[in-house]
C-alpha cells in the first residue's frame, strides 16, 4: 500500500481538516481515552494517496533531554503493514537530530512493547497494567 508520513506542527485549517476526525473518532476514543493535544507537540501522520488518515503518532522534546512518543494509533484496517513501525522510527531520527538523550513511551500493549524491544527499547518502570519504555540515544 502506499502512504506518506507528514509532520504536522502548526495548528492551521490543514492540521484540523486532516486530525478533526481521529481526535473525535468513538474508536479511537475507547483506546486512548487520555488522547489529547498539545501545542508543542508534533504529530506525525500516515495518509493514503487520496488523504486519509491511516494512523497516528505524536512527539515531544522535553527540556530534560527526553523525547517522548505518545498517542500512537493505526486504524485497524491498516495494521501490520509497518505503518506504525515506520512512525517510530522518524521519531527516533527526529530525537537524535534534536540532541535528545533518550526517547520514551507508556504503552500497556504487548505488542507495541514487544515491537520497541525490536528496536532496543527497555522497560524501565512497570506502573499496574502500564509500561514505560525508554531507548538510550
């Protein structure tokens, strides 16, 4: 399938015509119930040729030297077709060009845990059902 990824940062006509419906779809809702949006963050965003969202990620550079990946989502329709793994991995280069020390993600999925351990994510804190990952840069 083809796709692109964009970067979205500014919060312009553009960014809410193509995020308007993931932030207020039902779906998406019932697996991030704490999704919401921050104005420094950045949203990386895998649309089909005719600009449909097909999944989501977003990224923060904190003041610590902490990157952090937050509210990913793929639509089911389009999982495991490394959508998600490639959003990963731009934010992975997006932190080490930003001189971030490490990057850091809370998941409670099996899945996306297993996959960053792929990528040499380790679980540093283990909260309830909640992991936190973080991969030295």
């Amino acid at each position: 399938m083809e796709y692109k990824i964009e970067v979205l940062e500014k919060r312009d006509k553009y960014f809410y015509c193509t995020l308007g419906e993931f932030f207020s779809s039902p779906d998406v809702r019932k697996e991030l119930p704490y999704l919401k949006d921050e104005y420094d963050r950045k949203w990386l965003v895998a649309l089909d040729a005719d600009g449909n969202v097909l999944g989501v990620g977003s990224y923060k550079l904190l003041k610590n030297g902490t990157a952090k990946m937050q509210s990913d989502y793929v639509f089911p329709n389009y999982r495991r077709q490394g959508i998600y793994s490639k959003i990963v991995d731009m934010r992975i280069n997006m932190a080490k060009r930003d001189g971030a020390k490490r990057v850091q993600t809370v998941t409670m999925s099996q899945i996306v845990m297993d996959h960053l351990k792929e990528k040499n994510f380790k679980i540093v804190i283990q909260r309830s059902k909640y992991n936190t990952l973080e991969l030295n840069l």
